[in-house]
C-alpha cells in the first residue's frame, strides 16, 4: 500500500487508513461520506454522538455506495449529485475489526424529512472547526486523523476550504 497511515482513535483503538482501492475488504460492512452541499459541508446531528458526516451499515443484499447514498437520505435528506471513493479504514476495536469506504459526495438537493433515523437531521457548516478533536459538539468518529487525512486527500483533488 502506498498510502498507508496508522494512528490511535478518539478511544484508542488502532486505526489504518488508505487511500488505495479497498485495500482492507472488498466487501465492508460500513460507510462515511464526506459531504458538501451548495460550498458547505453537510453533517448530520447523531443524537448521542454529536455532529459527524452521515454513514451506517451496509444492509444485507446492498453494496457499500448504495449504502452511502442510503444513509446520505436518510440521515440528511440530501440527494447525491455525484459519489467518489476516496480510501477505506479499519478500526480494530476491543470485540471486532471495522471496514468502512470513505466516500464524498456532491449533494444536489436537501429534502426536508418528517424523521432522519438516529439523527436530528442536516446540520450545514462553512467550514470545519480547527479544534474539532477538542469540541464536544462533535462526534468521537469526528476526532482522529480520518478526517484531516481525508480533507487533506480531498482538498489536493478539490477546491474549497476547511
């Protein structure tokens, strides 16, 4: 792997990071999707965990971008325009090892929702706090070096701001 970073998240569980093509599975069980929505980002408010960039599981039968465009809906009511893979990590947790493709996406439109699942719904940003790891508005999954590894990843490809 060429792109390979290693690091200690939120919890301190080991973290491997790559932009390669599914490097970890071929398969994986999870998604996040990085999210910009008419030049801002577009989170969703976890109930519990704070605001985060939507993702969740992939359900049986699905593959992992429906699964993104899936939770992007569900969790936002944004409709993706355009969907990219960007990497993939594992996260290897006390019990079991987490896959997750890390996606951006291009959202067109947001659909106001009567329900948004385990969320409060669309939460649009004009950019993310330097001090995110230290902010307890944000989620743990916000807190470790996916995220800044990923915009880092993103801005060379893109144009626009933290």
């Amino acid at each position: 792997m060429k792109d390979l970073y290693t690091f200690k998240d939120y919890y301190g569980n080991l973290v491997r990071l790559s932009f390669d093509d599914h490097p970890f599975s071929s398969h994986p069980k999870h998604v996040w999707v990085i999210c910009r929505f008419k030049n801002n980002w577009l989170l969703t408010e976890h109930l519990s965990r704070g605001l985060e960039f939507p993702g969740g599981k992939v359900e049986e039968g699905e593959k992992p971008i429906e699964a993104a465009e899936r939770e992007v809906f569900e969790e936002t009511g944004g409709i993706v325009e355009q969907l990219v893979y960007i990497g993939q990590y594992q996260v290897y947790g006390k019990s079991e090892c987490v896959v997750k493709n890390i996606y951006f996406a291009n959202i067109g439109e947001l659909i106001d929702k009567n329900h948004y699942y385990e969320t409060k719904g669309p939460r649009l940003l004009q950019g993310i706090p330097k001090d995110v790891k230290n902010n307890r508005a944000f989620s743990f999954i916000m807190k470790d070096d996916v995220l800044n590894k990923s915009i880092e990843r993103l801005t060379d490809e893109v144009q626009f701001e933290l």
